[in-house]
C-alpha cells in the first residue's frame, strides 16, 4: 500500500466553506455540521470569577474591537496584529476582531524575552501589539527594538498589581469606543476559493536551523480541521450512542491558545463543538486540580508533562475526579506506562492521544471515535481528509508496518513558511507536508518512532537545537557546540549541550575541577539570560573534545544524542 487513508467506515467529511472568514463561519453561519449548543450553556467561563460569556456578548465585543482598531489605527487588510497574552476570555475577541477587518494574527509565547519578541514583530511586520498587562515592561522593549510606537501597544486587561500607567488604550475601553461609534469599515465577503489562500494566522515554529518561523495558515485550513474533527468524533453520527463529546459539556482551557494546539483544537473546536470553555491563564497543578472540581470539567485536552503531575503528584488524590469523560494527550508522545496510570486517576474517561503540527494547522490524527481507549504507542487514527505517506529515505513508499518519514496531505495544510523560500521548499513539497517524523502505519494508525528532524520538544514546545548552538557560540569560552535532546520524566525531552571550550578556557579547566562547573554554570546562565525558560539548558554541560561532524562538516547530532541518552541511562541504574 502506498497511500495511507482514514479507517475505513470513518464519518465522511462535511462541506468546507471556502468563502468565508474564521469569525463569518462561527459567528454569522450556521453549519448544518454543528451542533446545537443548549440554552443557557456560555462559549466560555473566566476561571477565578465563574463569569460566564455567552455568544451574544462574544459577537458584540468582537464587533465594536474590530470598529475601533480600523477607527483608530485604521488597521485594514493584511496588516498584522501580535496578541502577546496567556490565555484570556478576550483572547478570541482579538482574534476575531483583528480577522473581521482582513488583518492577520501572530499570537506570542508571553514567557519570551524582549530579543525574542522583536524576532517575532520584524518577521511579521507587526502594526500593533495586544498585550496582557503583566508582560507589558517586555513588550515595550521590544516595541522600541522593533520600532514599533509606544501608541501601538494595546492592553488586554489593567491590573492593579501590574506596572501598567493608563497611557495604553486597553481592549474594554476600545470595545465600548467601537461599539459606541458608527461603523468605519466594510467586512469583505471572500470570493469562492479564496479562503484558502486568504491569511488568517502567522503562527510560529522552531525549523532545524536558526530562529523560529512564521507559519502562513489560511481561513480555510482552520475551518477545514474543525470539521474534519467533528467528522472524526461522530458528532453528528447518529450510529454513534456514546459520543466522546456532546453539547453542553466543559472542557478547560488550560493550554495556551498562542500555541496551535491550543488555538485550533482547544479554542476553535471545542467551541464550534458547543463545549464550555473554562479559560485558565497560567497553569499551576494545584489550582488546576480545584478548577477541574469547581467547574465539574468534564473534558480534559493536556500536554504529557500535565498528565505526568496528574499520574504521580501527591495532590491528585484528594480531588474527585470522577466526573471527567474524556482525557487527549498531544504536542508529544505519551508512554504506555501514563496512559495505564492515568486510567486510575481517570476511571470514567475516554484516554488517548492525538498527532499534529503548525505546518499540518494542527489534527492529523486522533483517538477514535468509537475507541475508549487509544492503542499503545499510537498518535491516533488518520482523520477524515487527511491521506498519508510513509517514505524511505531513497524516496520510495513504505508498506503497511515499514518504518519511515511520514507525509501527508488534506485540507487544513499551512501554505508555507512567511519570506522563507528555501525552508518552504524543504517541508512543503507539491501540495504534501514533510513531518520530519519517522513512523510506521498499521491499521490507519500512526506510531510515531522518531524524530528526523533535530527539533527538541520540551512540554510540547518545540526547541532548535540549532537556535542555541548559535548563542553558546557567542560565549567567549566555547569553540564549538551540539544541543542534544535527554528524555525527561516531566517535560518529555530537555536540552543537553556538549561543549568544546576553546584551549585557554581548556587549560583553566584541567588545572581546576571547580573552575569546570563554574564554567558550566555560567553557560547556563548564558542561556537562561536570553532565552524562554523551555529552551534552557535543563539537561546541563557536558565538556567533550571534538562534536562529530561527517566529512562535509554537517554535526553528526544523532551520535552524541544516542551517547547522551545511554549516559542519562546509566546514571539512573545507579
């Protein structure tokens, strides 16, 4: 077999509008694919205070941002808006509002620094800048780096507690201006066709090489993977008894929605689904716990490290969790091991696991529909519209159990990579998506194997090694430098870097085992100075003599991460 489909009998995929916006499609049409949310049941739930938002108040706040952003800034077609935020109950507002007007999203890992921000808005060409009120000293050094005016900088929401001087408009304040005043702009019908190249989202994605890239996804593609979901969960299947997900129920809202995962799955789907969804800006265990029980969420979508806690922090046992039917890992694998752990922390809940990428905007593959629980060591069945590919490494096509990189192709493809023609090239080939992931393919099942590309994910993150390589590079004690991933119980993998120190600092060190690890700790404070708190060095320094490299010069980076992680093996049999 040289093509790989969804499994057989799988729900076929409803009609994809191509005409309409992401706001058009959930908030002015209704899909006969939807389901019927009941009276009375709120799109979302602020967290600490219970407030329930229901659609009416969604659409109003939508509309009245979007008139006062184009009133404004006259913010208009193509122009781009970076939400610098964690989860927040105006966070779709902004998404919205900002797609209403033909402008385009790039949503921000609040935790990044101010270098890595100005990375992010001089890539896009950013025209303004939404952000929390906590992270605002960041994102006015980086406005300033970026050349972005301070009067660009948008507020989502004041605090006391926050350094915030009221000389920032805020999100509430521009709702009522905009909702106040009459409308200043015209909201465009999309041609036929044209929501599949219409930009919705520049959504960034660490590649092997340098800094992150910007992601182009279009209208259609996040439209296209709802449904392609909703086909895939039976939601409208009426064979389908016990559905995994039903109108009315709460999901939480714990995962960032700047993260794909997080912005497709969690906020677009769920949503579209006519699920509650309960929006938690920060994740702390403790307090998750008691949101689980407080608002009797019955749907949990987690990254493995949540469900690490889950399976072995003590804290667990003094919730009742019983009322939760349904528990989806993504963004990395998750062991046998967890997944037979968290039935006893989770004795009523569907458990399975879910496989996809920026590039693929998000769902590739899920548990299935009429599965309780998912397969050992699988991502999840192929959903509707996804067709797959494994190859071998001369270009020829696996069979059914040979392992290779897996390829795929469907509906909800990104279209690139913005202004980066080589690396668009390398990944999206003729309509089809490298994954970098070598799997096998049994029974329209993924199994994912390995990782060809070099991308370390640490919580589902994802990790250049090569992005860090550079800055060690930069420290006047190191020569050369390989970032390897270690697995890691809690975060999945962590970065680990072999140095080679140059011959001065070399000396220093042979002379002085103490001058060692203080060298090693000022590497990591190198890092940690400049970078997120996921891509640090968590894994520590190890001094080596020479990285192996072939004879092109090309590091040889699976040997020194097969050599780390038998070091990291060994020192737990000790």
């Amino acid at each position: 077999m040289a093509e790989f489909h969804p499994p057989h009998g799988a729900s076929p995929l409803p009609n994809i509008p191509d005409d309409l916006s992401i706001p058009q499609f959930f908030l002015d049409f209704n899909h006969p694919a939807r389901p019927v949310r009941p009276h009375g049941v709120p799109w979302l739930v602020e967290d600490h205070t219970a407030r329930p938002i229901a659609f009416d108040e969604l659409r109003l706040r939508t509309a009245g941002l979007a008139n006062a952003l184009s009133s404004k800034w006259n913010i208009a077609e193509n122009d781009v808006i970076c939400i610098y935020s964690p989860n927040h109950v105006d966070y779709p507002v902004c998404i919205w509002a900002t797609h209403k007007l033909g402008a385009i999203v790039t949503p921000a890992n609040p935790g990044y620094s101010a270098d890595e921000l100005v990375h992010q808005l001089t890539t896009t060409s950013t025209k303004l800048l939404l952000v929390y009120t906590d992270f605002l000293p960041t994102a006015l050094s980086a406005a300033r780096l970026a050349g972005l005016p301070e009067d660009r900088i948008v507020v989502i929401e004041p605090s006391a507690a926050s350094p915030f001087n009221g000389k920032h408009e805020t999100v509430s304040k521009l709702v009522s201006f905009g909702s106040s005043k009459p409308q200043n702009f015209i909201e465009r019908k999309l041609r036929p066709g044209e929501a599949k190249t219409k930009v919705a989202f520049y959504s960034f994605s660490s590649g092997t090489t340098g800094k992150p890239k910007a992601v182009v996804i279009p209208h259609y593609a996040c439209i296209a993977n709802v449904l392609q979901k909703v086909a895939h969960y039976g939601l409208n299947d009426p064979s389908l008894k016990k559905k995994h997900m039903n109108p009315g129920e709460v999901a939480i809202a714990v995962l960032p929605f700047f993260h794909i995962y997080g912005l497709v799955v969690v906020m677009h789907y769920l949503l579209f689904a006519g699920l509650s969804l309960v929006v938690v800006p920060k994740f702390n265990f403790t307090e998750f716990l008691k949101s689980i029980v407080r608002h009797k969420i019955t749907h949990l979508f987690l990254v493995p490290p949540q469900i690490v806690l889950l399976c072995k922090h003590p804290a667990t046992k003094n919730y009742d969790l019983s009322h939760v039917s349904f528990c989806a890992s993504g963004a990395a694998p998750l062991s046998g091991e967890l997944m037979s752990s968290l039935r006893h922390i989770l004795p009523n809940a569907a458990i399975g696991q879910g496989y996809g990428m920026t590039e693929t905007c998000t769902t590739i593959s899920l548990m299935g529909g009429r599965q309780r629980m998912g397969t050992e060591g699988s991502a999840g069945q192929l959903i509707p519209g996804i067709l797959a590919r494994v190859v071998h490494p001369d270009g020829s096509l696996c069979k059914e159990g040979e392992q290779g990189e897996l390829v795929v192709t469907g509906p909800s493809m990104a279209l690139g990579y913005l202004n980066n023609i080589q690396a668009t090239d390398e990944t999206f080939v003729d309509g089809w998506v490298r994954t970098g992931d070598e799997v096998i393919m049994r029974n329209s099942e993924v199994f994912v194997i390995d990782r060809l590309k070099e991308i370390i994910k640490v919580k589902g993150f994802q990790v250049a090694p090569a992005e860090l390589e550079g800055h060690l590079l930069l420290h006047p004690a190191v020569a050369d430098a390989c970032v390897v991933p270690i697995p890691d119980d809690y975060s999945g993998e962590i970065p680990l870097a072999y140095i080679v120190l140059r011959e001065d600092a070399q000396k220093r060190v042979l002379k002085s085992p103490r001058e060692g690890e203080q060298l090693k700790a000022a590497l990591k404070k190198h890092v940690a100075d400049t970078k997120i708190a996921y891509k640090r060095l968590a894994g520590g320094v190890i001094f080596i003599d020479a990285i192996p490299k072939n004879p092109s010069g090309k590091i040889l980076r699976r040997v020194l991460r097969d050599q780390a992680r038998v070091q990291v093996s060994q020192r737990a049999k000790l």
